[in-house]
C-alpha cells in the first residue's frame, strides 16, 4: 500500500539524491520549479527529461538507464498513463544496480498497479502528493 503516513514521508524526504523523470527546463511550470526548490533545500536534483540537454546548470538524462550517479528516490512528473513504464524502468535499475529505494508520484498521478508493482520489488512508494509541499510541511 502506497505511503500516505506522515512517519512514512518523512522518511521519504530523508533521501537525499532524487532523479527528476520529467523534469522541465521551463520556469513556471511545476516540473520545474518543484526540482529547483528541492535542490535549493539541499537535494542532488537530477534532471530526465530527453528532450533538453541541460536543466539547473547540469546535464539532463535522456532516461532513469542514463543516468550515471546513484539514485536514492525517483521523482515522476509524468502522465498517469505513463507511470506503469516508468516504474518498470525504476524495478531494472533496482535489480541491476540495487540504488533507487522509493518512488515519489507527484500531486494528480497515480497507479496503483504499478504501486503495487514497485511494493513487490520492494520499493517504497507515494502518489499524488508533492514532494514541496509535503517537504514544507513535515521537514523544513
């Protein structure tokens, strides 16, 4: 079952290096501005996003499998309808490099089969909060 206790989000939070799937190079837009205030508050922020080839003054992935550094928690800006394979994407690397421990959906995306996927794989697992909002309100 997806995390929604505070205890269970904190330690969330406690990670501290977060791949951004669909991070955006646009300020204004949520995809953005959430990854720039993690980072301002001490997250490594890794931007995927294969369609930009640097967001934050760092070198944006084309996928979660590009990315060269390890990854405690995997942030999704993505479509619901998308999540499914991102998760796969997230249990592979999990499987082939033992780094990502969580997964994070952001406010209005949701799986819960994938959710229950990424349990299976033990993963641990949130949907459909934010990740600033719930940072502001139980760490900062």
């Amino acid at each position: 079952m997806p995390i929604t206790d505070d205890e269970g989000l904190r330690r969330l939070l406690e990670h501290d290096t977060v791949a951004v799937v669909g991070c955006s190079s646009t300020p204004g837009k949520d995809a953005h501005d959430i990854p720039a205030y993690l980072r301002d508050h001490g997250y490594d922020v890794i931007p995927v996003n294969p369609y930009a080839d640097e967001i934050f003054g760092r070198e944006a992935y084309d996928s979660l499998a590009d990315v060269e550094e390890e990854v405690d928690l995997v942030d999704v800006f993505r479509p619901s309808e998308e999540v499914a394979g991102i998760v796969d994407d997230v249990v592979a690397r999990k499987e082939e490099r033992g780094d990502v421990k969580a997964v994070w959906l952001q406010l209005g995306i949701t799986d819960d089969e994938a959710a229950a996927r990424a349990e299976s794989a033990g993963l641990e697992i949130t949907q459909d909060r934010c990740m600033k909002v719930e940072h502001g309100r139980l760490v900062a």
